[in-house]
C-alpha cells in the first residue's frame, strides 16, 4: 500500500507555500492540496499518484505531524502490524505496532556530522564533463583492457579487424 495522508493529522505544515513530505519525495509524488480541489482536504497535503508510490517511507520519516502512513515491511513487521517511525535532529524511533497490541521501540542515530555539514565528495578532484564524450572512460577507467574488435562497425572498427 502506498505512503498515504491522514488528513485529520495534516495541518500543511502549517501553511507554508510546500510541505516537507513534497520536498523529499524522491518521486515527486507529495502535493499540497492548497484550495481542496484535488483531495478534497483544503491545505493538506497528499499522494497524487499512489500507484507510483515506491513506499520508500522518507515522507513517512519527516512529516512533523506524523500524519503519512505507508505499508509496514513483512521483513520487520509481521502480517497484521503496522510501523511509525518519529524524527528529530539527532534520532529516528521506529514504533512497531503488533497485531496483538504488543509494541516495540527502537532507536536509531539519523546522521554523523551536522545538518547540511556533509561533504560528499571529499577530496575528489572536480569532474571533467569531456570524459563523459568517451565511453572508454565511464566506469571503466584503468580497469582492463578491452577488445573492441569484437563489436565490429557498431564502434568504428572496420571488416578488416584494424
């Protein structure tokens, strides 16, 4: 089941011009619905395409309001159970609620270095976007040699062989 909004949780983030379940859908599938004409829920947000939903649970982790629900996994919630997981700055706590009224709590460090601090590509030199032209260079740089006399006229080798 797709990441869905409880309408009665969604307060839009507070009204603001995009909410945070919209910026972080990695599909692009979060929408605020700012005059209800869409969900029916005038400022609430919801899922406008839920068929494409990849129920990858990232709305689910920031809505503040905990209000997007999505399909709990079977390989960490048993049939029947269902998953909230609740964010801060420096920790996610998964409730897992069981189909017997059972629940468990674990917690878990969200990040290592400050918000927005992170570095991503170190001390790699800057790409050179002309090595993108030569496929030699994707991926495979200096990692073997390749016969490309088997590939025939489709890389410029002729009848030949040469």
């Amino acid at each position: 089941m797709p990441a869905y909004v409880r309408a009665d949780k969604c307060d839009g983030c507070n009204g603001r011009d995009r909410v945070e379940c919209a910026r972080i859908c990695p599909h692009d599938l979060m929408k605020l619905d700012a005059d209800g004409s869409d969900s029916g829920h005038e400022l609430k947000a919801y899922n406008q395409e839920p068929e494409q939903c990849w129920e990858c649970y990232c709305c689910v982790k920031v809505c503040p309001q905990n209000a997007i629900e999505c399909r709990a996994y079977a390989d960490f919630v048993p049939l029947g159970g269902s998953v909230q997981p609740l964010r801060d700055e420096s920790k996610i706590v998964w409730t897992i609620r069981f189909r017997n009224g059972e629940k468990k709590r674990f917690k878990f460090p969200v990040r290592t270095t400050p918000d927005g601090s992170a570095d991503p590509y170190g001390d790699e030199p800057e790409a050179d976007l002309a090595d993108l032209a030569d496929h030699g260079q994707l991926f495979t740089a200096n990692t073997h040699e390749c016969d490309f006399s088997q590939f025939g006229a489709a890389v410029g080798v002729d009848d030949a062989g040469s």
